[in-house]
C-alpha cells in the first residue's frame, strides 16, 4: 500500500519485484487538464525518497508540457530558426549551420536533450579534436581533427542553445557549465621578408590584383572582410570606428590619424601635409587648392585658401585647375583674405560674395569699423590677414618646420589622376613665393 505523504511530496509504494517506486505530479496537460505523473525508482525505501524528493524539486524549474519533447538535434535546429537567426549576423548563418549539420547533429543530435551530460560532450570535444575530420589533406604529423578554436567555437552554440533550453524551462541544469574546453593554439607569426615582399607586389601589379594585396598586407584584414570591402563600405567604415571606440590595437592606430596609420604600416601614399589629412579635394586636378594644402600653417587645410571658388566655381575670375599658372598668387591673396575675414567674426563664406562682387568689399570693411570703433581701410584689413599669417609662420618655424614641410607627398608627382590624367607640377620655387610678402 503507498504511504500517504504530505501534498506536493508524492507517494512512495514497494512494487511486487522488490523495488521501491516514487510517483509525483510533475504538472498538468495544457489541452486536457489532466495531472501527468512520473516515477522514480529504488532499491531501498531511503533511496528512493531521496530520489523522489530530487525530481520533484528538479520539476519546480522545468515546464513538463514542454520537457522530453526535444532530442539535441531537433532542439539545434529550434534555436537556430528562432533565435540565432535573429541574434546573429546573416554572414554568420552559413558557419553555425555547418557546425550544426556537420558536428553537432551526427555525434549527439539523437541524444534526449534533458539527457544531455557535461560527460556526452566531453567525449564530442574529444573526438572533434582528435579524430573527426578523416578526409583532411594534411601531412602525417598533424592532428585529423578540428582545430582548438573551431572546437571552442561549436561549444559556445552549444552552450547558447543549452542556456535558452534552460531559461525556457525545457532542461533543468546546463550540461555546458564546467566543460573543459582545449586550450587554443598559438602559432608564431611569420612575415615576409621585405625582399620578398617587394618581388611579391611588382608580380601583383603585373597580375593585376595589386591593390587588393596591397590592402591586405597593409591593413591586416581577415580574407572574409578583404573580399567584403566595397568602394564606399559603410558597414566597413562603423567596424572601424568602433574598434577605435573600442581602444584596439588597430583602433588605436587608426585613431591616431592618417599620417600615424600611414607610418605604421609603411605607407608612402597618404595624402597628409604636417601630419593633416587632406579632404576631398584631390590636388593634382584643382591645383590653387594643392598650394594651399602644402602652404597653410596647419597642414592640408582647405578652407585657408579655397581656391576651389576660382578654380572651379568661377568666383572672382576664373582659372585652369589643371595649369601651374597662376597658382600661388590664387593661394596666397585666399590665405590673406581668409585670415583676415577670420579675425573679425564673419563668416568664411562671404568670400564668395565678395569675390563676385569686389564693391561689397568696402560695406564688410564699415560694418568692421562700426562694431569695434574703428577706423580701418581696406588696406589695413589685407594688412591684419598678412600679420595674422606672419605670426602663424613664425610659431611654425619656431616648432621647427621648414619649406620642407610646405610639399605635397612625392607621389602626386609620380602618379598621374584620372580622366584628366594630371600629375602635381607646381614647383618649389613657386611654392615658396606664397609667402613673399
């Protein structure tokens, strides 16, 4: 006869084979109503109640009507469709159904998944790592398994889809938790020597791919993101900025600016003048803009001369931007003009206006002299921009730059930029009149 116990604590009975059995409410059918039961069993009265008080505080963090009805394999393929689909990104689809379909289901995916063990999966790892992957082309010294890392990586969706399984109340412990996990493996980078690097990029430029090699080896980029790059790659430029936010090595490179970028990758081709980048304006094709670039005081600064308003836009005359001719003279009365304008408070792009219309000129000059009471002429107002200037120049040189400084990178000389096909060709000497005055 079955001993009555307390409500919620179920009932234990010695069956007619010896053995002690312990029934309990695990819950209630959703559709009938109906109580469903289960058992434990034991061989003495003791164990059994010891047992059938574990399952049944087992049972307070499971939902029966769901419990038992998932193998591993089916429960992969649940949380692959509902939830990593969602969580992770589209290009991470193709790699988690590969572990899914190609390691997980064959080994374990019959396995009842309230039956899966931490025990079960060590022996997965196990055999992942040693004798899984039969058909690999590798020489006799190397393991025919998986790699550390790839073995690492099909845990860790393992142990997310355990975690939801859990949180869902479908098992009652995570069989992941206390995994040892391979230690992963760490290869001594070889690069190549610059002789060989050098042979490797001339026959790449023969070949036609230079650029993409030429990319690579400078940025370091994985293959999957190299091939991902797209001219104007907005998802490419977020990434880069969040590894900035993020203090990475290469985050802090890139932080750090263009000319730092460049000269820790070795590259002679970044548009910087002082340590500046230059803006969206390429020199050799609007080349009043390319002096101004090489001569402002702080470096590549389009707005302290913009010559792209005669070059380009006709204000105030027009001018060839392909043509040397003329463009330091362009430069430098833009420089004094824009150092002057910056100094009363007005705004930089009345320049325009009075480019077309030199008369108005007179009418900024009496708004000057009527805010500040002053009596300035026009004269006087060229005179501050040129003062502004001089000063500029001598802090420059007093931080030890030189005409030297005041160039473009050599290869806007070397290089010519389409469709005009135009190289840089403003010389020295005219660079260094900018100045003159």
């Amino acid at each position: 006869m079955a001993k009555k116990r307390a409500n919620g604590e179920g009932n234990i009975r010695k069956r007619k084979d010896g053995r002690w059995e312990g029934r309990y409410t695990a819950g209630h059918d959703l559709e009938t109503g109906k109580p469903i039961y289960k058992n434990v069993l034991g061989r003495t009265q003791a164990e059994t109640k010891a047992k059938l008080k574990a399952a049944i505080e087992e049972t307070k963090n499971l939902d029966v009507t769901k419990a038992g009805k998932y193998t591993v394999g089916a429960w992969m393929d649940e949380w692959f469709e509902n939830y990593a689909k969602i969580k992770v990104r589209p290009s991470s689809h193709q790699t988690y159904r590969g572990y899914i379909d190609n390691h997980i289901k064959p080994n374990i995916g019959k396995i009842p998944l309230e039956k899966l063990t931490s025990l079960e999966l060590q022996k997965l790892y196990k055999k992942l790592l040693t004798s899984w992957r039969i058909d690999r082309v590798e020489s006799k010294k190397q393991a025919k398994g998986l790699s550390p890392k790839t073995v690492r990586n099909i845990h860790q969706i393992i142990a997310s889809a355990m975690k939801l399984a859990k949180e869902q109340k479908i098992i009652a412990s995570d069989p992941t938790e206390g995994c040892a996990l391979p230690k992963l493996e760490h290869k001594e980078m070889k690069t190549l020597p610059i002789e060989q690097l050098t042979s490797f990029l001339r026959e790449a430029k023969d070949s036609g791919v230079f650029e993409m090699y030429y990319v690579e080896l400078a940025t370091g980029l994985r293959r999957g993101e190299l091939l991902g790059l797209k001219w104007g790659d907005i998802d490419g430029i977020i990434a880069m900025i969040h590894e900035i936010g993020k203090g990475t090595p290469m985050g802090r490179i890139l932080g750090a600016g263009t000319a730092t970028t460049a000269r820790c990758f070795g590259i002679e081709r970044a548009p910087v003048v002082k340590g500046q980048a230059m803006p969206a304006y390429d020199p050799r094709a609007v080349k009043g803009q390319g002096v101004t670039y090489a001569t402002t005081t702080m470096g590549a600064d389009h707005t302290a001369g913009y010559a792209v308003a005669t070059n380009i836009l006709g204000c105030g005359g027009k001018t060839d931007p392909l043509s040397a001719e003329g463009q330091a003279e362009i430069s430098r009365n833009l420089q004094i003009a824009t150092a002057a304008i910056d100094a009363t408070g007005y705004c930089l792009f009345t320049a325009f206006a009075l480019l077309d219309q030199p008369e108005t000129m007179q009418a900024l000059v009496d708004t000057i002299n009527a805010m500040y009471d002053l009596n300035m002429s026009l004269d006087d107002v060229t005179e501050l921009g040129k003062d502004i200037l001089r000063k500029e120049r001598a802090f420059n040189a007093a931080a030890g730059f030189t005409k030297a400084h005041d160039r473009l990178p050599l290869y806007f000389s070397r290089e010519s930029v389409a469709p005009h096909n135009v190289r840089w060709d403003v010389s020295d000497e005219d660079l260094d009149s900018v100045f003159n005055f």
